[in-house]
C-alpha cells in the first residue's frame, strides 16, 4: 500500500515536472536594467511604470488561460489567475487602470520585446532565443 | 427622460463599432437570490419570499482613450432593486499629467470606504456585497473633480486621492425617499500597500440640507423644529433640522492578503450630530481562507448610533407632548445592533464565481428586527 502512495507521488511528481515549465521573463536586448522580482511583480500588476533608468515599462501578457501565463502568475505574482483577474477587474472598474496587453504565443511575445524598447514579457524558457534578453526566471 | 437618454447610450454603448479612438468596453454582473428564513423577518429587501431583484446588478463600463493622457470612461449600471432602470453611476473626463498624477473631472465615485472604487463589482471581494453596516452612506457618487497621485514610499505604494464636488439626488433619508444637497464634499483618501499589507484612511466634510415632501418623516421634523424655534427655542429647532450644517465622515481599514489568508478590517463614523441623523459609528473585521478555488470566509460587524437629547431641562407642563414628540424623533435614530456572516466564493470559472452567504442579524434594541438572511450570488466579469 505504501509503495503504491509513493509510486503514485512520483508519478505526480514526475508529470507536473513535464506540466510546470520554466517561466523566462524576457525585456529587449538594449534594456541595460536589473529588475528585482518585486519589480517583476509591481510592473505586471501596473503598480511600478518606469524602469529604474526612467523609460516607461510596456509588460505584455500571454492569452489568458495559457500554461505559461498561470505559472507566471503563480511565481512572480503570488496570485491564482482568478486572484489576477479579481485585481485588474478592480483597477479596470476604479478607472485606475487596465491589465497589460494579451499576445497569443511565446514567439508573438518575442517579436513584440525584441521590436519595443520598453517591453517586458514572458515565455516558456526553452522558447527563448537571442533576441531577447531574459532577466529573470521563475 | 433621464432613463431613455442612458438607454441609448447604454444600447450604443453595447452595439456601437469602436471608432478612431480606442473604445474599450467591460462589463460587471451579479446575480442575487436571497431571502430569511423565517416568515416574520424582513430585513434591508429581503422577506421569507426568495427575490431575485435585491442586489442583482448588472454594469457596463466604457473607456475611451483620446490620445496625450486623456480619456473619458462611463459607466451604467442598472440594479434589480431599482426595476433594472439603467442610471450612469460614472461619466468623467481623465487627464494623466504624469504616470502618478490623473484628474476626474465629471460624475464620479466617492472615495469613502475601501471598497468604494468597485463596489458594485462583486466579482472584485469576497462578501457578496460589504457589510452594510459600515457601507451606509446613502449616496456613493458625487460631481466634481479630483486628483489621484501615486508615490512609493519606502517598501509602500501609496495612492492619495482627493476629491470635491457635490450631490444632490434623491436620497434615502428615515427610510424615506427626500432631497438632500450634499454640497462642497471634500473627501481626501490615503491607501498604503506593501505586498499582502494594505493600509487605508479617509476623512471627508460636507454640508448637508434635507427637504422632505409633504407629510415625510423629514417634514414632520421640520415641523417640530418650527414651533420651538416659533417658541424661542432655536438651539432644539437647530438640532433637529439639517439646514447647511456641516458633517464628517471618518474611516480606517486595513487588509492582510497572505498566502492563503485574507483578513479585512474598517471602521466608519457619520456625524451630522446637529441633526436627528445623529452620529453613527460602525466596524467590521473579516478572517477568510482559500482552499484552492474555493474561499471560506466569517465576519462580523456592529453598528451604533445614538441621538442627543435635545429637551434636557425642559419641564413646563405645557410642552410634555412636544417634549415626547422631540425626544420620539431623536430616538428614532438610535440603534445598537450586530451581525455574524459565513460564506464562501467559489472561482468555478476564470471570469465568474458562485458565492453563498448566510448572515445573522441581531439588533438589541429591538428584537423584532432581528433576521437571518440566506443569499446566493452569480457574479461575474466580462
């Protein structure tokens, strides 16, 4: 019986290990700016809009529903996609402001960083190439 | 007519292809059945006969983006209470001077409590509705203008916001539909948060003026203040009546967001105590935790209010029923009552979520309007 439980964890563990991809947050090449993850954070939550430098930070999401977008959330942000979803509806219905921009895939979300200055989004990070600069991982 | 107009716009604002500038549309909606659950109770709408209409709303937002930091938002919203007749809750110019500093010119919400920005949006808290108690301002919008400044201090992103304008719907008053001017409202607010902690304040004034119709409860009192003022008395008639007298409005809250834990806690005090309105103070404190996509969460709350006594010393013969009429209505006012709520909100969907909520109200005053009211809500964002 005992055996079975562990059997049954690897398992688990070794299928959310194939589910739970790296999450790569991604800015253009000539962004020369350290990020903490707080900062990862408050820019995804619209709460920090200017790099340390001072240019304006455009974050840029994935779809909603995808894989790669609920771990982001759940890494960087600490939040479950519905917590997400409860902020922006509260930003978005205060007038206060909106959730950042949807791109549908990891290399739609590349071509977008690696064209805007001051973009900064995330991808899978075995989709990462060297158009982009990663700044962080989670 | 005022109806038709914000049906137009409500149907334009649904059909209508966004044009040059950048339309962009939300939604919010909640759907409320409730009732108590026994056939004596009434409370705040509900009776022992499930509704559907008390709390249902449903909200339309748009906001268009004209370009260099300005931008016009409005918002409809119609509520099943009010026979789902559509109302602009928000029509506002915005200008963005800096990424920090935005401006409001135009019809939009007071910034009273913590949850005023999105208190309609049901989709946004935990409770199906905030605790009444402390969410009892009779009116949630004004005209006007203000400013909304956001600064890091330390580990802290604040946002201060300062509002001032004016109301002058018709307002619920003694239970009473009157008129109320509201006039030279300024609400100051100041919101602290730092990763799950999140501190707020806010203080607001305001001179406030009520004309009830003939026959109201208000005009009554307008009445009594009348013959004492009539009588020499103007410091009574002056107490009874709210004729551009000043009121204030308090409130603190605080709320902890951590891990799987949310705990939230205010406290308000409405003082127009120059009035039979009196002086009101309230709290709440809420513990709730999430089990996954499921939210269990307890509240309670108490409210108090109690009006002065007017006709202390006053002991000729002559005036006993104008003495027990005065003191009737300053009395009226007074309440000492609580409440326990248990819910649970269940995100079974990413833009919707089922709530239940069953409170128990006690009112120690006067037991018979004690109730206990069973509520089940659809919310959702769109």
């Amino acid at each position: 019986m005992k055996l079975i439980i562990k059997g049954v964890i690897v398992v688990i563990s070794l299928m959310s290990s194939v589910v739970l991809a790296e999450v790569a947050v991604v800015v253009n090449t000539t962004n020369a700016n350290s990020l903490a993850n707080s900062d990862v954070s408050r820019i995804f939550l619209g709460k920090m809009k200017s790099f340390p430098d001072g240019s304006s930070t455009i974050p840029v999401n994935l779809e909603s529903g995808s894989t790669v977008r609920g771990e982001f959330e759940e890494k960087a942000l600490g939040k479950s996609s519905s917590q997400v979803k409860a902020y922006w509806s509260k930003q978005v219905f205060s007038g206060k402001g909106k959730p950042p921009k949807e791109l549908a895939s990891d290399a739609d979300i590349i071509r977008f960083v690696s064209a805007t200055p001051g973009a900064i989004g995330y991808v899978d990070a075995t989709s990462v190439n060297d158009k982009v600069k990663v700044i962080a991982k989670y | 007519m005022k109806t038709k107009l914000s049906m137009i716009v409500l149907a334009s604002m649904i059909s209508a292809p966004s044009f040059a500038a950048d339309i962009e549309r939300n939604g919010f909606a909640s759907i409320v059945a409730g009732q108590t659950t026994s056939s004596d109770q009434e409370f705040d709408g509900y009776t022992n006969d499930l509704t559907f209409d008390n709390g249902s709303i449903i909200g339309l937002q748009a906001t268009s983006d004209l370009g260099n930091g300005l931008g016009m938002t409005a918002q409809i919203i119609a509520k099943g209470e009010d026979g789902w007749d559509p109302e602009f809750a928000w029509a506002y110019l915005s200008y963005d001077f800096t990424d920090d500093t935005r401006v409001l010119v135009g019809r939009q919400r007071a910034p009273f409590y913590m949850y005023s920005d999105y208190i309609d949006v049901s989709y946004a808290y935990p409770w199906i509705t905030p605790p009444s108690g402390v969410y009892s301002l009779p009116f949630d919008a004004i005209n006007g203008v203000s400013i909304i400044h956001s600064m890091q201090i330390g580990q802290f992103d604040t946002t201060t916001h300062v509002s001032y304008g004016q109301n002058s719907e018709p307002t619920e008053v003694l239970g009473e539909l009157v008129d109320v001017d509201v006039e030279s409202v300024v609400i100051g607010s100041f919101t602290a948060n730092r990763d799950w902690l999140t501190l707020r304040a806010a203080y607001a004034v305001a001179n406030v003026s009520f004309y009830g119709d003939e026959g109201s409860s208000i005009d009554q009192i307008a009445d009594l203040a009348a013959i004492w003022e009539g009588l020499g008395y103007s410091n009574i008639a002056n107490g009874l009546v709210s004729n551009s007298d000043q009121g204030s409005f308090l409130q603190v809250g605080f709320q902890i967001d951590h891990n799987d834990w949310l705990f939230v806690g205010e406290y308000t005090e409405v003082d127009l105590s120059d009035s039979v309105i009196g002086k009101d103070d309230s709290f709440y404190v809420m513990a709730g935790k999430r089990f996954d996509n499921i939210m269990l969460h307890v509240t309670y709350g108490q409210d108090n209010s109690a009006g002065k006594l007017l006709t202390s010393g006053i002991t000729e013969p002559a005036f006993v029923d104008l003495v027990a009429a005065t003191d009737a209505a300053m009395n009226s006012q007074n309440e000492d009552s609580n409440f326990a709520t248990v819910g649970a909100r269940w995100d079974f969907h990413e833009a919707a979520a089922l709530k239940f909520e069953y409170t128990k109200h006690s009112d120690d005053l006067n037991g018979l309007n004690d109730a206990d009211v069973v509520r089940m809500a659809f919310v959702t964002v769109f």
